[in-house]
C-alpha cells in the first residue's frame, strides 16, 4: 500500500479511538501527509526492511514502531538509525 493512503487510513482509524502507527520508506510523502505515528526507515537498495532472516534488524525496527504508540504529541514522524 502507499505511504499516502496508509496515513490516510491512518488518520481514520485514529479518529476512531484506535491507536496506531506505521513504517515510512519515502520521508518527503510521509511528511506532507502527516500520520500520527510514522517510522522512517531508509530505504537500502533491494532490501528496504533489511535483508531476509536477519531477525535482530528487523525486531529493532517493530520495536522502535511500537515505542511511537504511547506517544501523544502527533504528529510524530521518528528516522529509524540502522
């Protein structure tokens, strides 16, 4: 799905009383749309998630996602470090 309609369906959602928070490969669409909780992580060639089984990289990036969710002061848009 795209970063534009995932902060829109974002936002819906939230509206809704349900918290949430999503991973953003492309900072400048995600900045303009403003969800309320976004986690940019760069994007590395072929590979934007980190390249498969690599577990530790992956539960780093769920885990900094997750650490968004208490958060009230949105928009929040976070630069995962690799």
């Amino acid at each position: 799905m795209c970063n534009q309609s995932v902060g829109l369906i974002q936002r819906a959602i939230e509206y809704a009383g349900i918290t949430t928070v999503s991973l953003s490969l492309l900072r400048e669409i995600t900045e303009k749309i403003q969800p309320p909780r976004a986690l940019f992580v760069p994007f590395q060639l072929g590979y934007p998630l980190g390249k498969p089984d690599n577990v530790e990289l992956q539960t780093r990036i769920i885990r900094t996602a997750f650490a968004l969710l208490p958060r009230s002061d949105t928009p929040i848009l976070e630069t995962f470090v690799m």
